[in-house]
C-alpha cells in the first residue's frame, strides 16, 4: 500500500512502472546492449549517443545507394569510340580526343559529300578507280603501277637517248676485265664476287660523259667504277658533270 500523491497514480515509483510496462530483454538496436527503458517510447536504443549514430549510418548508406544510382543512370557508350563512361553535364563524348576525332570525321563526311571524286582509269592498267580521300589528283590505282609507269618511262628514255648519241653492242664482263676490276676515279679494288651487291665496292659500267649531256653509249665511254663514285657521280648537278667531263 502506498499514498497517492496524484490522481489515478498506480505506481508507487518509476521503478515499479517500468518493471510493470517494460517487456523482458530490450536489446540496443545500435550496441546490442541489454538496458532499461528510461521513458516509454524508448523501445530500440539504450541511450541518444546510440540513436544518433545510427541516424548518422543510416543516412551515410542513403548517400551510398543514391550515388550508387545515379552513376549507374548516368553511365552510358560514347558516341565516338563507343567506350562505357560516367556522363556529366550531358556529355556525349568520353575525352578530348574522341571529341576531335568526330568532329574530324563530320568534316570529312562534309567535304566528301561537297566534292566526291568521280571514277576514273588507270593510267598504267587502265582499271577504274576511285581516289580516296585526300589524294584527288591520283591517275594511278596503286602504287606498283606509278613505279611500273616510271621505271617504263625511264628506260624509254634512255632507249631514245642511246639511239640519238650512238650506241656499240658490247659485254659489260669485257670492259670490268679490261681495267682490272678497279674503280677508275678513286682506284679501289672492285671484286668480281660483289657486282650485283649494294655494297660500295661493288663494280659497275659507267660512262665517262653521262647519256644526258649526249654522252655515247660506246666501250671508249665507258669505264669501271665502285657503285659509291658512282652514286656520288650521279647526285651532282648538270653543270657539275659537264666540267668533270670536260676535265
């Protein structure tokens, strides 16, 4: 038995109204420590230290998943190299670099489309064919053809100049052996083994007065030469060769 103090009061103290209303084996939802209740709405934290960090988790996880889905709604192909990337400010491009190659290959799709080249024949196999692009001015469909066409050119030219300065039927072997296989402008020796070789003593049949200044094609105009003087020979200017020649 005990006094009331006030009105309808059934607890003689907090103690007996918690020990009455208290369920059996409260557990912190934070520290999952056991404890007391200390009002009747605390059913899931032992004390506030608990219930403020578990606001503090539980708002740091929201901030995880949000981040989590918006990365996974801004990631996306790019539009040039077709890469996956996290896009930002409604970018369509992953890099600098991707940006300027598309933006190169709308200016060339633009330029293709202003001036497309015709098909046209070869000039050496006389097969069509279209110029790609940024070589317009092409006549030749390969390269094998531009060699094909100016080594034939070359050796037409030669052939009118042979005919035009005199030529005399003779073995190269004869005039090689006649001056001792030895180079007739620095005297080294130029063995037989190497002609036919890139090598600077390889021999060769030179002519003492170039075919371009009207030289003839004759066993008096020719002499053995290393395949160095005569590449040396033949890099010097016209007016170059003309003095040597009349020298």
């Amino acid at each position: 038995m005990f006094t009331s103090t006030k009105r309808r009061q059934r607890f003689c103290s907090r103690s007996c109204y918690l020990a009455e209303v208290e369920p059996p084996g409260l557990t912190c939802g934070w520290c999952e420590r056991a404890f007391r209740r200390r009002r009747a709405d605390c059913t899931s934290f032992c004390a506030r230290e608990c219930v403020r960090d578990w606001q503090a988790w539980k708002a740091k996880r929201r901030a995880m998943v949000r981040a989590r889905n918006d990365h996974a709604r801004r990631l996306g192909p790019c539009a040039e190299c077709g890469r996956p990337f996290v896009r930002r400010r409604g970018a369509v491009y992953c890099s600098d670099d991707c940006r300027a190659s598309a933006d190169r290959r709308r200016e060339r799709e633009r330029t293709e489309a202003l001036h497309d080249p015709d098909e046209r024949a070869c000039r050496e196999c006389q097969r069509p064919f279209v110029p790609a692009y940024g070589t317009k001015r092409r006549v030749f469909c390969s390269d094998r053809c531009a060699r094909r066409h100016s080594n034939r050119a070359t050796k037409a030219a030669r052939r009118v100049r042979l005919r035009s300065n005199g030529r005399e039927a003779f073995d190269p072997l004869e005039v090689l052996r006649r001056d001792g296989w030895r180079c007739q402008v620095c005297g080294e020796p130029t063995p037989a083994e190497l002609r036919g070789t890139t090598v600077d003593r390889a021999p060769e049949v030179a002519h003492v007065v170039p075919l371009a200044l009207s030289g003839a094609h004759t066993r008096a105009n020719v002499r053995c030469e290393c395949r160095a003087c005569n590449r040396d020979r033949t890099a010097k200017s016209m007016p170059e060769l003309l003095r040597a020649a009349t020298a």
